[in-house]
C-alpha cells in the first residue's frame, strides 16, 4: 500500500498503515508489478492504477468490518461445547479444553480429534452463525446470549436460540427470520467495529 501511495503521492495516515492487511498488500503488490510490466504512458499508467484503486475499495467495502464472536470471560465460544457435533450427532455435546482451536478470534473445544480436523479444514461451515448469538435477537438487531441446546441447522449453518421459547418464535417463520437476521449481522459488526 506504502508503494502505491508514493506512486500516486499519497501519504497514509499511521491508522492507515496499521489497518494494512496481507490480503490488500498482495493486492497493492501485484498491482505494481502489472504496472512496472506493462510501461507505457503516465496517463494510462494513472488510468489503470485508479481502476484498480476503485475496484479494490469496492471490494473492501463488501467485507465484514470485524468479528463479533459470543464468548466467555475466557474466550471460549459455544460455552465449551463442540461445534461439529451439532452437524454429525444432532445435539449439543461437551468438547474437551485438550482438544481445542481458535478461529475468529474465539476459541472451540471439541469431543474428537476427528471433529477438531473436520472444523479445522472448513470452520466457516461449521462455526455458528451470527457469531453464537441469538438468531432471533439479530434478526430484531439486537445481540443476546444462547443456550446449547435451542438450536437448528439451517441452510446449513448453526442457529442458535435463547432458549427453546424463542426456538419456536423463530420457527415460525425461519425463512424470513433468517433473512432478516442476515441482513441486520453486517450492521452489527460494523457497529462493534466503530467502537474499537
């Protein structure tokens, strides 16, 4: 990012500097590198560098702001309980602290080495949705806690529930709760992202 800001004659901030990311560097690097291979006139050189810039910061704009994750005091998610057994043994069992992993920022216990490979191969399929959070308080854009056992797979993600009354409330229509509560997550994370 530094290099392509010399080239433009930008000067980052030092919060810039430090929100730099490997993906955006590899990106900025090999922006670079396609410029220096393909010299031709300044103008098309300013052309292609602000196509880029523009196409990147659309990208950007797209991904999530940061991670909300529910967690204890401790840093574990699911109260301790392993997340891929929600998928292959349909309820809620007890991970072990032996057999743990971090993702997100939120550490997972598991009941099996198998379930901690399986999670670590696709943690995205298996990590709960909303970070953990009540399905149903998101989809009303609110956070609030869970309990291990108000839960369903859906779309094939982990749903989580307060508590098995507010199961039934979402269940009602879990479609649209669903789509709301997609649509109110990103509003959430960048909330959370704001206040850091």
């Amino acid at each position: 990012m530094l290099a392509a800001c010399k080239v433009l004659r930008i000067t980052p901030t030092k919060l810039q500097q430090k929100k730099q990311t490997p993906f955006m560097n590899q990106i900025l690097s090999s922006l670079i590198a396609f410029v220096r291979r393909h010299r031709s006139r300044p103008r098309d050189i300013k052309r292609r560098i602000s196509i880029a810039l523009l196409t990147i910061a659309a990208i950007a704009s797209n991904l999530p702001a940061g991670q909300v994750v529910n967690v204890d005091q401790n840093g574990v998610a699911l109260q301790g309980y392993d997340p891929v057994a929600y998928f292959t043994d349909g309820q809620p069992v007890k991970g072990a602290k032996e057999l743990a992993t971090r993702y997100n920022d939120a550490t997972y216990y598991f009941a099996s080495a198998e379930h901690k490979a399986q999670f670590e191969k696709e943690p995205g399929k298996y990590a709960p949705a909303f970070g953990g959070f009540c399905a149903f308080a998101v989809s009303r854009g609110a956070t609030a806690p869970t309990s291990v056992d108000a839960f369903q797979i859906i779309n094939g993600h982990l749903v989580l529930q307060n508590n098995k009354d507010v199961l039934k409330r979402w269940q009602e229509d879990p479609k649209d709760n669903f789509e709301k509560a997609e649509a109110n997550w990103r509003q959430i994370v960048q909330q959370n992202a704001d206040k850091k």
